[in-house]
C-alpha cells in the first residue's frame, strides 16, 4: 500500500473528522473507501451492463417486433 499526501482545507477536514466518528472509522479509511469507489466505478457499471444483456439473452420472454400490449388483454390475462 502506498502513501499519499494532499492537502485539503480545514473547514473541510474538520467536517470529515466529524463524520468519521460518527461511523467509529478514520479520515483515512474513508479517504481509502472513496478513492477505491472512484477506481473501481466504471469496472462495476461495465459488469452490471454485461450481466443486464446476459439476463436479456437468457430471458424466456420474447416479444414480436410491434408487439404492443392493451389493457384489457393485459387483465384478461
């Protein structure tokens, strides 16, 4: 794990303090937790997209190019 250093205003630091005891975590961890949301979003978005098409292929309804549906067919049903 590398070290990092930056530097952040005190009205900002001192708010982030305060939420950081109300988890019981530290500054430092949830600075970690957001940078690794931040490396980590576009892996996930592209996961959930390729598992969102598998499930479409995958899905035992299929609908006829046109198709619409109608209330009453709807509840007849």
């Amino acid at each position: 794990m590398k070290n990092i250093t930056f530097a952040v205003e005190d009205e900002v630091l001192d708010k982030v303090r305060v939420v950081a005891a109300q988890r019981k975590t530290t500054v430092n961890a949830i600075v970690r937790e957001f940078l690794t949301e931040i490396a980590t979003r576009d892996e996930r978005r592209e996961q959930a997209r390729r598992e969102l098409l598998e499930l479409s292929r995958n899905s035992p309804g299929r609908m006829r190019p046109g198709a619409r549906f109608d209330r009453e067919s709807t509840y007849d049903e």
